[in-house]
C-alpha cells in the first residue's frame, strides 16, 4: 500500500481498522472530438496516470463517511438521507452510492477516504476519476456484477442526476474502459466503444498535457449558444444531428448564416478526424495523429471560435518548439493543451510555453507528460 499511506491512516483513524482495499480511476485527455458528443459524433479520450484513489471499507450502520485529503473535509450522511442537488464535492460520491441503489443494487454504507492527483476543474476530468473509483471499490465490496460500460453509466448518473452536471459519458467511460497504450473511441449515438491502440512509448513518442491555467470565462452562456446553432443547423438541413450530414459541400450550400456554416464545418470536419485518428490507431504508426491535432486546434480557432489568447499561443509555441502536433483539449475558453511529441522532448516543450507565457504576461502554466494509461480498477 506503499505512497497511499495518508488514505490509509486516515482511514484507520476514523474507524480503528484498516481499509478493505484500494480502488483507484484515472482522469482522462480528449485526444480529438470536440464539441461532436451533443451532435451524437465520435470522441477519442485515452486515461491519464493520474489518478483519484479510494482507501475503503463496508458499515453495518447505514452511514456514508466521506473523507478528501485535497478538501480535509469529513462528511457523514445517513443513506436513506441520499437526496439529488446534495451541494460541494461529497456529492459527487454520495451520488455514485445512491445511483447504485436507484439502480436497484443492495448496496449499504461504506467509509471513503480519497485523494486525487488530477487537478480539480482544469478539464482533466476530475470528478469523473473520483466517481469511477467509488464505483470499482463499491462493485467490489458489495459483490456487484456490472459491467464496465454499465458502471460508467451509472457514475454519469452520478454527475447528471445528483450533482446536476448535464455532462456526456465521455468522461465516465474514459476512467472506467480506457486500457494502458490506448485510447478509447467512443460513438456517442450508440455508445459502442473500441480500444485503439496508442502504443506512443513504444514508438518514441508522449504527450505534453499543459494546463494554461487561464480562468474559464462565459464557458456556460458560449456553451449553450454553440448547441443550440448545432441543432438549428440539423433542423434546417433535415437531419437528425450533425453527425448525419454525409456532403459538408452541399450541406454548406444549403445554409445562410456564415456564422452558422463554420459552426457546421466545424462539427463535421471534426468527426471526420477522430474517425481518421480511429484508422491510425488501427493501422499503427502514430506520426499519422500529429496533423489531425494540429487541424482540429485549427478548426476550433477559426470555425467553432472556442479558443482564447492563451490556449492559441501554448499551441504556436508547442509547435514552433518542435511538437509534431498540438490542439487545445476540452470544451474550450481555456483549460488545456496536447501536444504530441518525441520521447524525451514534452518537458523541453512545456518550459518553452512557460516562457512566452511569461514574455506575453500570462500565469505561469503547469503541465506533465502523459502516455495512455489503464482505466479504473483495484490497487490493493
Ligand atoms: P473537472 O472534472 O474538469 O476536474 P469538475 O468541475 O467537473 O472539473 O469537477 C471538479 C469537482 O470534483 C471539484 O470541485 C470537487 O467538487 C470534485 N473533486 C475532484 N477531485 C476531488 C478531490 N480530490 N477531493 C474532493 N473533491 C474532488
Ligand atoms: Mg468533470
């Protein structure tokens, strides 16, 4: 149980004995596929080392414990208290046990002491890791036979339902069926899944994740404007979403609104990337990745206008670095960038940005460097 000691501690304090195990699962990167899940499209997330960590153990007396070293904060509910819109951070937990019960699983209270190195609303996913752990650990403990797609849906139920998070099953579905040197493709209509290899080690390359720290701003109001423009355009141009337009031309020449058309082009330029990142992986040489990133960053800059100062000049400079391919990742208006690298050459890359960052007068980015790691499951 070497480097989980703190949990470990923490949890014997509070009960006098040591945890039955623990469980962990992993924040998660979008590799490519932005803004295509709300246009039933495709998503390409692969699982961070990075991980939240779970140290738990059954009760008997119908109570949920909820313990985080990073909010050094003990929560204690009765379960038959569980109500959705239960505020701050122990919901995201508290959700996870009254989903599974929602769900009809005969699951009782439990003590959770958890600690996470993903770093909390940069758009690493966070809350899903935490959620997904308490899921492995709870399907363990209480003997649940649910498969992995299942259990990430139920996490989503956590976010969606209990915390009031209209999130997609991107984030859930990454931390629970991702595999080490793979990401994952996920069609976001039929929810069907495959692994995609990513062996980046393998064949001298990583991942510069930097988070440019820039505060999100109007993401909501930007969000809502951006969905709806989508679905007025599948309105006008009589298909049931985005995803089902097949002749970006003639589609295109169909609407009137310019605005409008990049929003379009957008969308279906980028599903057409993930679905051209899906053959890389499969066809196994992954220098074919780097300008796909590289297009998608550009299609989100100049067509679906989510990008801002910041994140544009982290991905100029990663390039001009010597990065083989670089995009902002996640929703947008901040928040972080990938860059697809050789080994050996993230960091390098990641000081770089740290400079033009400080010549421009912006915060002080910080980063790390990723290669695609395993999903959810038990530690000790
Ligand atoms: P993201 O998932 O992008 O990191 P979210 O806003 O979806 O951002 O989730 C962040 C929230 O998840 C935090 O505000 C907190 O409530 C919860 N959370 C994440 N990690 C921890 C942790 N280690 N301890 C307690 N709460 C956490
Ligand atoms: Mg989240």
């Amino acid at each position: 149980m070497s480097g989980y000691d703190a949990i470990v501690e923490r949890y014997r304090g509070v009960t006098g004995e040591a945890p039955e195990g623990l469980w962990y699962a992993p924040g998660r990167v979008n590799l490519i596929g932005e803004h295509t899940d709300y246009n039933d499209g495709f998503v390409l997330p692969f699982a961070l080392e990075r991980k939240a960590v779970v140290a738990a153990g059954r009760r008997v007396d119908g109570r949920l414990r909820l313990l985080s070293l990073e909010l050094d904060e003990d929560v204690d509910l009765a379960l038959s208290d569980l109500a959705p819109g239960q505020e701050g951070w122990s919901a995201y937990l508290a959700g996870v046990v009254w989903a599974l019960r929602e769900a009809g699983h005969d699951v009782g209270g439990a003590t959770l002491v958890l600690t996470s190195d993903v770093p909390l609303g940069a758009g690493l996913s966070s809350s899903a890791a935490i959620e997904c752990a308490v899921v492995a650990a709870y399907c363990d403990l209480y003997g649940l036979d649910i498969a992995p797609i299942d259990r990430a849906k139920l996490a989503r139920v956590a976010e969606n339902a209990y915390v009031g998070a209209p999130t997609g099953l991107l984030d859930q579905a990454a931390s629970t069926l991702c595999q080490a040197e793979a990401g994952l493709f996920l069609d976001c209509r039929s929810l069907e899944t495959e692994l995609v290899p990513l062996p980046m080690a393998e064949q001298g390359y990583e991942m510069l994740v930097l988070d440019t720290k820039t505060p999100h701003s109007h993401v909501d109001g930007e969000y809502g404007t951006r969905r709806a423009t989508c679905e007025e355009a599948a309105r006008l141009l009589g298909v049931p979403a985005l995803r089902d337009v097949t002749d970006l031309d003639a589609a295109l020449a169909k609407l009137d609104d310019e605005t409008m058309r990049r929003r379009v082009r957008h969308v279906v330029t980028e599903d057409e990337r993930v679905l051209r990142a899906l053959e890389v992986g499969r066809s196994g040489d992954l220098a074919g990745l780097a300008p796909l990133l590289t297009a998608s960053h550009a299609s989100m800059r100049d067509d679906y206008e989510i990008t801002v100062p910041t994140v544009d000049l982290a991905v100029e400079t990663a390039l001009s670095a010597g990065a083989l391919g670089a995009r902002m990742t996640g929703g947008g208006f901040g928040g972080c960038i990938i860059a697809l690298t050789h080994a050996g050459e993230a960091d390098g890359i990641g000081r770089a940005i740290a400079r033009s960052f400080a010549e421009a007068g912006y915060a002080t980015p910080e980063w790390f460097t990723a290669v695609p790691a395993q999903g959810a499951g038990r530690l000790a």
